[in-house]
C-alpha cells in the first residue's frame, strides 16, 4: 500500500497517543498536585494553569534546531527529545524552582514525521515524567529542517528565587559536577560514523541532566547569593553572572573539576601537561553541561557539601570588586579569561 501523507492532524494524533490528554497520573504528591494545577491542557485553543499560592511563575524559552543543536544522522532521536525539554528546565533548576507544565512548538519535514517522530517523543515522555513536568500545548508545522522550541512554566516560592545579580565581593564560587564532559561527547560523536552509540562518554552530552534537586536545596537552605546554568561554558557564563551583579572574579585552575582525557593510541608519548590543558580548555568555554554555577557567602561555606545527590559540588574561586574575570595557574600570573564558549553568532 502507498505511504499516505502525514497531516497536522496526524501528526497531533501522534503526539496525543505519546502525551494522552489525561497524561498526569494520581501516582505522586507532585502529579496529585498538578492534577489541580493544569486544569486543562492538550486539546483546546490554549492551556490553563492555576498558580500555586505563595509562589511566582518562572517562565523560560529553548530553541533546539537541527544543523544548530543535533544532527539527525548522528543524535538518536530519542536523545533530541529528551535533551530538548532538560535544556530548558536547567533554566528552572538555576532559579531554584520546581518545572510544571509546557509547550512545544515542532517544525518538521515529512521524512522526519515517522520513526524519527515517534523515537523524538519517547525521549520527551521520559523526560517529561522523569522531571514531573507535563505537556500542556503547543503547534506544529512543516519545514525542510526539524526546529524545535520549547517554553517552560515553572514555579519557585515568593521572593526566594536564585538570580545573577546578588554576588557580592569576597563569596566563593562553586560548580556542580565535571566541566567539559558533554563538550568531551561532542567531540567523540563527531568522529563517530553514524548515528551515536549509547556509552558513559557521550551520556552527558545526549541526556543532560538538569540540576533541580540541587536548585531547590539551596533555596531552602539559603546558602546561595546568585546563581546560573552552565550552558554555554564557564567562561561565557561568568562572565554574564559578574556582569549582572558588578562584580568580577578569580578562578584558580587547579581547583577547576576536570574531565579524565580520552584515550588514545598517542596519549603515551604526550606530555601529561598536554592532556590537562587539553580538559582546562574544555573546563573553561565547553558548553551543554547544564550544571549549577552559584555564588556563597565566605561565612556559609562550611555548610555546602563536597557533594549533592552523588553531584561534586567544587569551590573553584571567590568574586571580587574589580570588574575582572582573572584564571590564575600554577606557576604563572593572573590572566584575563576572555568568554569564549558557545555563540551561535560567532
């Protein structure tokens, strides 16, 4: 029999049978919660959604184009999905707050409206239900490229949202996890012939994993001043955290939580000192490690943890008055660090 064509309405048929419309299950206090929230989701002109009492909305955006963000003959499009809806909640885990409910809007051409469609979905499910955040709408369209953009509504209490602008001069400066490693991914994946293998060293890179439980603590616990995601690399990333608050900063590269260098055939007969300044570079303008860069009175120091959840948490610096973002190395004076991480105007 001749393929048909997909339609609009194929293609929400296909989204409904993934997401049903009664996709919030009474399985968890989270989900009973959102059950009264989202009142109304898929399947009408628009959502509705009842705040919860005592807090204030966090509202976040996140493009995700092929060619850009993925490339189809290499990322599993589960990992597409899956990566698409965590790089915009690790917006919400950086405020502190919990994500909710939200929206995609999918542009893409009919040879993608099958298997890819379908493995493009199971990613986003999981994804949806592993950070108990529910689709409440969206559009779809066609295109020659697949483009995706997702908006997320998350929540966070009252007044006690984590934002840039509070670092002060003398906090410590703190990441979560190892720098580089999905950058390291991307570079495995590139020499790759086809699509990526599922293995340890390209997990970070395809299926990021959002700090939220991370976020959420250090709101309770009041330790954090500001704080950001890690997306686009240390070095771009900072440098917008100091511009915010005014403020500069001093990185000591030794402390920096490097990744272990990839092996290979010629890695005996280099220089150690070529492999660790190979993982600096990656520590410092790496992007897509969607980890927790936040701020910390010198006095609330001894309260964070070497570790959060299994997560190292490193003091890797201090803010400082002057404007200046300096990297200081063993053995030689301050440099500027320069933002060189991920622009898609560059």
């Amino acid at each position: 029999m001749p393929r048909r064509h997909p339609t609009e309405g194929s293609l929400l048929a296909e989204v409904e049978r993934i997401f049903p419309r009664k996709v919030v299950q009474k399985n968890s206090p989270a989900n009973r919660s959102l059950v009264n929230q989202l009142s109304l989701g898929i399947g009408d002109d628009a959502a509705l959604f009842r705040p919860t009492r005592g807090c204030e909305a966090i509202l976040t955006c996140d493009w995700f184009l092929e060619g850009t963000h993925f490339l189809r003959h290499k990322h599993p499009p589960d990992s597409v999905g899956w990566k698409c809806l965590a790089r915009a909640v690790s917006d919400i885990a950086a405020m502190g707050g919990k994500p909710r409910c939200f929206l995609l809007s999918l542009a893409l051409p009919e040879s993608a409206t099958g298997s890819w469609l379908r493995g493009f979905l199971e990613g986003l499910r999981r994804a949806a239900r592993n950070f108990e955040c529910v689709l409440a709408g969206g559009d779809t369209t066609k295109r020659n490229q697949i483009f995706i953009n997702i908006t997320v509504l998350g929540e966070v209490q009252s007044g006690r949202a984590l934002r840039r602008d509070d670092a002060s001069a003398g906090d410590l400066l703190y990441v979560s996890g190892h720098l580089g490693e999905a950058e390291q991914g991307l570079h495995l994946l590139r020499k790759h012939r086809g699509v990526a293998p599922r293995y340890s060293r390209l997990r970070k890179h395809l299926y990021p994993e959002p700090r939220l439980a991370l976020g959420q603590w250090l709101v309770t616990k009041r330790l954090a001043t500001a704080a950001m995601d890690l997306s686009d690399g240390l070095s771009s990333d900072l440098s917008r955290l100091c511009a915010a608050s005014g403020v500069g900063a001093r990185i000591n590269a030794q402390k920096l939580p490097l990744v272990n260098p990839l092996p290979s055939p010629h890695r005996a007969r280099q220089k150690t000192k070529s492999a660790e300044n190979e993982a600096l570079q990656l520590a410092l303008h790496g992007g897509d490690d969607y980890e927790l860069l936040f701020t910390v009175p010198r006095n609330k120091a001894s309260r964070v943890p070497t570790s959060f959840g299994g997560v190292p948490l490193t003091a890797i610096g201090e803010i400082t008055a002057t404007r200046k973002i300096l990297l200081v190395a063993n053995g030689h004076k301050p440099a500027t660090l320069k933002p060189a991480g991920w622009d898609p105007f560059r």
